[in-house]
C-alpha cells in the first residue's frame, strides 16, 4: 500500500509539480491550499507525513504545525516536514522548537525534498524495536513499539524525531555521544544535518521529560562533546 503525504500549500503550480514527481516515486499525494483545509485533512485522513509551506494565506505554517501537535491520538504525532524561506535559519529553529520533524529551504530540488521525505518515514519503521520492547528509568517509561513516552504515568508530547533521538540516547544510557553521532543514529549518512537542530530537539525532550529542564538530571550536555543519558535517576 502506498505512503499518503499531505501537502499544505498555497502555490497550486508547485503542489502539482510535486505532487506529480512524488507519485511517480509511488507516493499518493493529496493537496490542501491552506492552513485550515490543511487541519481538516489531517483530521479526516491521518497522512503519513505533512509537507507543510511556512507561508499560508490564513495561518503561518508553525500555527498549523502548533494545532497537529495538539489534536489528540496519533494524528498529533505525524511527521511534518517544513518547507522554510530560504537563508533565515531562525524560521527553521522555530519550526523545530514547535514540533517539526525536518525542514527544506525553498527553492528546493524534488530530488532533495523526496530523499528527505524518505529519510524521516524511515526513522519512523527503523526507531521502531523489536514488539513490546520497553524501556524504563525510574518513573521515565519508554514504550518502543506504542512510540509513547510517559513520566509517572503521564504522556509526554513528543515529535516522532524527537521519540527517535531519546530512544537513541535511552539504548547506549551512561554513554557519551557527540551530535554526529546521534544524528547518525536516527537519520543516517545520506543527508546533511542543521547541527543547532539537535541542541533545539534536546531542549524540546527536556521540556517534555525533566522535572525543571534548566536543571536536568536524565539528558545531560557534555560541553564540547555532546550529550549523555544518566543512568541513575529519580
């Protein structure tokens, strides 16, 4: 069965172009020219990935990426992928910050967009472990093959990136790992990485599982190195 990706855009021309290039690499396509019709198809459709366009006549796009985020059930986690002006890095730390999986500067190349498009719908089936695997630090819960992450019993609002990075750092606790490291962990070598991206995500997972992320005690920063998940907590 084909992946259904869902493209949030408001140039007609570009979602057809994609759209066409896209489906010829066996990818069913469905387009949305707003940020509200864009919601309604989330909703009712359950994509497999968002490609979502900054720029949107009746929202920005990290406003419709902030409502995803927040509907209920899995529709809050699909994979978004934003699509950025191009030379403003701080579009793509907001988008990030919000709950973004990935970004692509327009113009863009759809060789690129696709090999993007590939890269995060495979972290998704490869950070999925062996069935029923869990993980568990103190009251942190880590259940791999639910993808739900829970801390004394309440769920934590992750990305589906973000599930990958802390499963990344979970499985090799007490070891230290540099950012290329953990980006090679959960998205592997074809791709060029934002390398503030993975500072940006660390601080979103602190939010999510630290009891005062400006004090964390589960995902420490080795300064000039990277990062390290503590075994002894709580």
């Amino acid at each position: 069965m084909s992946q259904h990706l869902l493209m949030i855009e408001d140039d007609a021309r570009l979602a057809q172009m994609v759209g066409e290039y896209l489906g010829q690499s066996g990818f069913e396509v469905s387009h949305a020219g707003d940020g509200h019709s864009g919601l309604a198809a989330v909703q009712a459709g359950a994509p497999d990935l968002v490609i979502l366009d900054l720029m949107l006549p009746d929202m920005d796009g990290l406003e419709v990426c902030r409502r995803i985020r927040a509907l209920p059930g899995a529709r809050a986690q699909v994979p978004v992928l934003m699509l950025t002006a191009k030379g403003d890095p701080m579009d793509r730390i907001i988008g990030l910050e919000i709950g973004a999986d990935d970004y692509l500067p327009k113009p863009f190349e759809p060789r690129e967009l696709l090999a993007r498009i590939r890269a995060v719908l495979r972290r998704r089936v490869e950070g999925a472990p062996e069935v029923g695997k869990q993980l568990r630090f103190g009251s942190l819960e880590i259940d791999r093959d639910a993808r739900i992450v829970s801390v004394a019993g309440e769920p934590c609002d992750l990305t589906s990136y973000q599930f990958d990075l802390l499963v990344a750092l979970a499985e090799r606790a007490g070891r230290v790992l540099t950012r290329d490291q953990i980006m090679e962990a959960v998205r592997g070598r074809e791709l060029d990485a934002f390398d503030r991206s993975i500072d940006v995500h660390m601080g979103r997972i602190r939010a999510a599982i630290e009891a005062d992320p400006k004090e964390p005690r589960r995902i420490l920063t080795v300064r000039g190195v990277g990062y390290v998940f503590a075994r002894q907590q709580d």
